[in-house]
C-alpha cells in the first residue's frame, strides 16, 4: 500500500501520488497517460496531472487497483 511517506516529490499536489515502491513496470502510464509520467532520471512512474474529470479519475483508480506493488496512493491532499 502506498504511503504519503514515500511518495516521490515529482507528483502534483492532490489526491493520487506513487511512493518508492514503483517498480517502473509501466502500467499507469498506459492506463492513465494523460496522469502519469516517467522520470527518466529515476526510473518510476509520478502523477504529473491531477484528474480533471470522471473519465481521468476512472483511469486514475484502475491504475491503482492493477499496479502490480501498490504504488499508487489515492489519499494524497491538495
């Protein structure tokens, strides 16, 4: 489960986030490509847009729900 703890400083302020746990497997970037981003320099997965509507959020959640090490957090705070 993702921690609010480890979540990496790249993610946008708000509500989803990935933590330390991302193995970089890709994923969230194909599920929600309109939220999610590589950091070439780390090799992990960020939120670098916070959802802006029912269709992004849905994506956002079946993202966290299919990440295969729990990364991705859905209690982030604006």
């Amino acid at each position: 489960m993702a921690t609010q703890a480890d979540k990496y400083t790249d993610n946008i302020a708000g509500k989803f986030y990935c933590d330390s746990q991302c193995i970089d497997c890709d994923l969230c970037r194909e599920t929600a490509p309109d939220n999610f981003k590589r950091s070439d320099d780390g090799g992990y997965s960020f939120v670098y847009k916070q959802p802006a509507n029912d269709e992004e959020e849905a994506r956002c959640k079946e993202a966290m729900e299919g990440c295969p090490v729990e990364a991705i957090g859905a209690d982030g705070s604006d």
